[in-house]
C-alpha cells in the first residue's frame, strides 16, 4: 500500500484540523500514513524520499510568508531530488489580508520549481475549517491518491 506524509505548520490549529482531515480520510482507506508537526516533530528532507505521496500545510502569518518553524524545511528542499515525485499543498488563512494563503502559494511553487508534480488543487481554507471545509479536505485527499493510482 503507498505511504503518505502529511507535514503541517499551525499557530492556532485550523491548518492541523484540515490535517487531521485528511490523515483521518486516508486512514479508512488503509493508507499507510504518517503525520508530523512542523513545529513539534523532527523533519529531515531525506525522508521525503521514503513516501509516495507528500501533503504540505501551512498557515499564512506575517506577510504571508512561509512560517517560521516550516523556513528551515523550506531552504533545505533543493537538497532533495523531487523530480517527479508527488505533492500537494493546503492551508488555513484569512482573507482579511492582502493575499490570502500566501503560503500556500510558496511552498507549492518552491516544489514545483524544484521539479516535483503537483496535486492540481491548492487548498486554502478560510480559518477554522467547517463542515464543508473539511468535505474540501476530503476531497482534496481523494484527489491526491488517485494521482498515486494513476502513476503521477
Ligand atoms: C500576524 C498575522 C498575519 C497574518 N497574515 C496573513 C496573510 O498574509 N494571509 C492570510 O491568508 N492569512 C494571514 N493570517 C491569518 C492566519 O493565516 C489564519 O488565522 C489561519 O487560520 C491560521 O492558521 P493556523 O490556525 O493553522 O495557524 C495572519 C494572521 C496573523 C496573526
């Protein structure tokens, strides 16, 4: 069976719902899944290698840049090949502010500019994830796995 990561940065846990969304979605459907926290988990690189299927999330902060506990990832990506490897990116923002899920944006294109393939959904979600949101994040799961059952 694929192996899946979900990787997420949240201050306030409305990325970590969208997360746990998505890890509970793949979970019934016997994936093997694996979930760290930026900010609590040790992530190294290398072991991006080891996954068929890589979901990303992030919360936008100031700016909207990448968070803080997710920046050192974020450098040390080129150290990786991700050439044709799949990925997919999602997070909570507010549109309150000038670019909404910012983040979200930067990460996914770090990857893609670093060759990796893209699950063609970024998922952006608006605070606290409702119940129609976390349908989205399910959806946003299916989408990625039948990539993987396709060979992307
Ligand atoms: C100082 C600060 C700056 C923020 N800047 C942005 C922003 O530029 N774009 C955006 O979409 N959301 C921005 N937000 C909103 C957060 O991304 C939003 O509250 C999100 O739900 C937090 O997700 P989390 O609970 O996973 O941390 C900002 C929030 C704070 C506190």
């Amino acid at each position: 069976m694929d192996k899946v990561l979900i990787l997420y940065a949240s201050s306030t846990g409305n990325t970590e719902m969208m997360a746990e969304a998505i890890v509970s979605y793949l979970k019934n459907r016997s994936y093997t899944v694996v979930s760290k926290s930026f900010e609590f988990d040790t992530i190294d690189v290398k072991e991006l290698l080891d996954y068929d299927l890589v979901l990303i999330g992030t919360h936008s902060g100031d700016d909207g840049q990448i968070p803080f506990e997710a920046e050192h990832f974020y450098d040390e990506l080129e150290d990786v090949d991700l050439s044709g490897r799949l990925f997919g990116v999602f997070g909570s923002g507010e549109s309150f502010y000038d670019i909404f899920c910012e983040s979200v944006e930067i990460m996914g294109d770090r990857l893609a500019q670093l060759g990796a393939s893209l699950v063609p959904t970024r998922l952006k979600v608006e605070l606290e994830p409702d119940k129609k949101d976390i349908e989205r994040c399910e959806h946003f799961a299916e989408q990625s796995c039948s990539l993987l059952s396709i060979g992307i």
